[in-house]
C-alpha cells in the first residue's frame, strides 16, 4: 500500500518510521513557534497527502513529549479522512508547567494508517442482552 504525499514546502520533511515494525510514522514540524502553558495551535507539516481508499490517517501524540514535556495532540487521535486534501496540521496543546518552543524538522506527532469499516445505517431496537449491559464510565471495576 502507498501513500502519496507532496511537499507544500521545500523545507517540509517527509514522515518516516523509525523502527522496522513501528505502528506510527514520524510527522515533522514545519514552522517555528512557542507554546506557553496551556496553549495550543495548529502546526504545519508542510505536507498534503492522498490516503488510500478505505484508510484514515490518525494523528497521535509522541509519548516522549507527553511525558517529558506535556505535549500531546488536543483531539487525539485525530482523524485525516481519506478524502481530505488539505495540509495536514498537527493541533498540539501545552500541558507541561514551562514554555516548549517548536522548531522545523522537530518530531511532533505520530501518523498511523488505519483501514476503516462503513456501515449501513438500520433503525430499530436495541434488544440483545450482553454481559455488560448499560454500564457506563467505571463499571467495569477500579
């Protein structure tokens, strides 16, 4: 499977594993800015992609910036559905107690390809028993 990407700037960094067997590539910066304790913003990457059919792009946080920074992506795992051909920003907040200065060619955010199921829509009632029921948050124990 291939996914094409164009670089919308010269500076803009391709994603890339960084290990054989790793889940997510690596999304770079392509700007320069300063996050101050709880703010956020829309980083560029620089790139546009075309995911191929039947996938989405899910935007996930680095766990080394999470935890030694407090950084980590607002509405994670973000989506890039596949139709969408626009620049692909990483949407970062500022969780840590110190200012984070972002740099291009930093590693921001991880990018997973991940196939997606579309379902037909049936409406009706809901009348199957399961184990867990209506159980909601914390019901399944501590």
């Amino acid at each position: 499977m291939t996914l094409l990407i164009e670089r919308l700037t010269p500076t803009a960094l391709l994603p890339s594993y960084a290990h054989p067997g790793d889940a997510g590539m690596d999304l770079c910066a392509d700007e320069t800015c300063c996050l101050q304790p709880g703010e956020r913003a829309a980083v560029s990457t620089g790139l546009r992609i075309a995911l191929p059919p039947g996938t989405e792009g899910q935007v996930r946080p680095r766990s080394g910036l999470s935890i030694k920074h407090g950084i980590t992506v607002i509405n994670a795992p973000g989506t890039i559905d596949e139709g969408y051909r626009g620049e692909v920003k990483v949407l970062l907040i500022n969780l840590g107690q110190e200012a984070f200065e972002i740099r291009p060619g930093m590693r921001i955010a991880q990018l997973v390809i991940a196939p997606v199921l579309r379902v037909a829509i049936a409406e009706g009632a809901v009348t199957d028993a399961t184990e867990r029921g209506a159980g909601g948050f914390g019901s399944t124990g501590v």
